[in-house]
C-alpha cells in the first residue's frame, strides 16, 4: 500500500502501474501484487480505504475528548486539517485519484461523510450552543472546507496551514454561534 501511495503521488494516478508500484516497493515483479488485486481498480479502492480509515482514527481519537459541540466541531476542523498537512503523500495520492475519477462518490457515499458532521450540529443546536441553521446544509458546506484544502495546497504549495485552519476554525464558531 505505501508503494503504490507513493507512486501514485509521485506519478499520479494514469501512470501508477503495477510494475511502477512493485518497483518502488522492491518487488521483483507484478505477480505479489497481481496475488493480492485483481485489477488497477481493486488496488485503488484499497488505497482509497487505507487512506479514509487513516484520517478516520486520526480524527477520531482527538474527538474523544470533547466534551461540547463547539469543541468537538473545533477539532474535527483542527484534526482534519492537521491530518492533511502531515500526511501530504497519501492526500495527494488521493486527491489525484478523485480528480481521475477513480473512485465513485455517490448520495450514500456523501451521507455518510457529512452525517457526523451534521449529528455534532444538531447536539450543538439541542444543547443550545448553535444557533438555528440547517445542519445538513452546514455541515456540507463545512466538510466542502475541509475537502478543498489539498486542492488548494496542491495549487499554493507554500500555504500557511495553520492560519487555514484557524480561518476555518473561526468561520465555523461564527457561522454556528448562537447570538448572545
């Protein structure tokens, strides 16, 4: 799996081959890696999963600790982005297979990505720290922030993250804060 990250972000997702990818991982030929995949495709959808379950516990574990809806919005925004700015292999890899069309994203695909999302908006709405808003609708255009980030890295290599994130961060706690 890091042979075949590797290359595709090295080389991007139309030229990662089997024999580039067992190349990189000192293989002396395809046939480990044609065991395991049956096709490109297989190996993709491997890769893609590798890299969600990653950014998945990532995210996850520094969610533990929270305690409000606020906070846990706050570092769902933090983690994700911290989790893109370290890992800049694996999110280009991905980011490259996403705009070949690799992989398939469809309404039950995007539900599930933006449901914890909108289940932390509604808890921060019922306890009264949010304000009234469509939580779908926000958390949409939050997980939008979030996705956009290795678009715009790969585009504006020098960004300051950090200050990404803290824009993210306090658009988010104004767009959600309830009047007071």
């Amino acid at each position: 799996m890091t042979a075949a990250i590797e290359t595709i972000a090295e080389l991007g997702y139309a030229r990662a081959s089997f024999a580039r990818i067992a190349k990189r991982a000192g293989l002396s030929s395809t046939g480990l890696i044609s065991y395991h995949f049956a096709g490109k495709d297989e190996l993709i959808a491997e890769v893609v999963a590798e890299v969600y379950t990653a950014i998945s516990g990532f995210v996850s574990a520094r969610m533990r600790a929270q305690r409000t809806a606020a906070g846990a919005l706050r570092t769902y925004l933090e983690s994700n982005v911290e989790f893109i700015d370290t890992h800049r292999t694996q999110m280009k890899a991905l980011f490259d297979i996403f705009m070949n069309g690799a992989v398939h994203y469809d309404t039950a695909t995007e539900q599930s990505v933006v449901s914890p999302i909108e289940e932390i908006l509604r808890q921060g709405q019922q306890s009264g720290e949010f304000r009234d808003f469509d939580p779908r609708v926000m958390a949409s255009i939050i997980q939008r922030a979030v996705d956009g980030l290795p678009v715009l890295m790969a585009s504006a290599p020098d960004l300051d993250v950090d200050g990404y994130a803290r824009e993210v961060v306090t658009l988010f706690d104004l767009a959600t804060r309830k009047a007071g």
